[in-house]
C-alpha cells in the first residue's frame, strides 16, 4: 500500500549558534527558560587542538535530539519541538505566505 505526507503546518527558524537571543520565538525562549534545551559544549576528540562547539541539546531521556548551527529548529502542531538538517529541511518545507 502507498501512502503520501500529510500536510503539515509548522513554525521553525534556522539556528545561527548564539545560546541567547530576543530573536527567537517565544516558545523557544520558554524551552530554554523551562531547561528542555540545553547548549552544552562539544570537542572533536580525533582533533588534539579542536576548539569547543556550541550545539543544542532538546529533550529529554531516550528522546534527545542534538542541533547543531545552521539547523532548523521546528515546533509543530502538537506542540513538540524538533531539529532538522538544512537539506533536509528545504527539501520538505516550503515558506507559508
């Protein structure tokens, strides 16, 4: 049996790194007021010199989903926030005029 995507609204922006921001929705001002999005800092291991990136941590337990900048953060209809990579964001979504 074939099935098709259905439709699906969603509000979402493209992360640029910073780990505060007046810019940013406000439902994503209150994930990280209510500690469910985290920006921990990441290092490459295999690179003794690597500088530490800023990444995004959201959710909890099994359900933690990582973002890094340039991602697309995404707050749908049930409420539930979510990454996705740029590519595959742009190949999914389109702008809602």
């Amino acid at each position: 049996m074939k099935y098709h995507r259905k439709p699906l609204e969603l509000d979402a922006f493209q992360w640029t790194g910073e780990t505060e921001s007046s810019e940013w929705p406000d439902w994503f001002s209150n994930a990280v007021t209510e500690g469910k999005v985290l920006f921990p800092q990441l290092v490459k291991t295999e690179e003794p010199d690597a500088q530490p990136e800023t990444c995004m941590m959201i959710g909890e337990g099994q359900n933690v989903r990582i973002g890094l900048v340039s991602y697309f953060i995404l707050y749908d209809e049930l409420g539930h926030i979510s990454v996705c990579k740029p590519d595959v964001f742009n190949l999914n979504f389109s702008a809602v005029h």
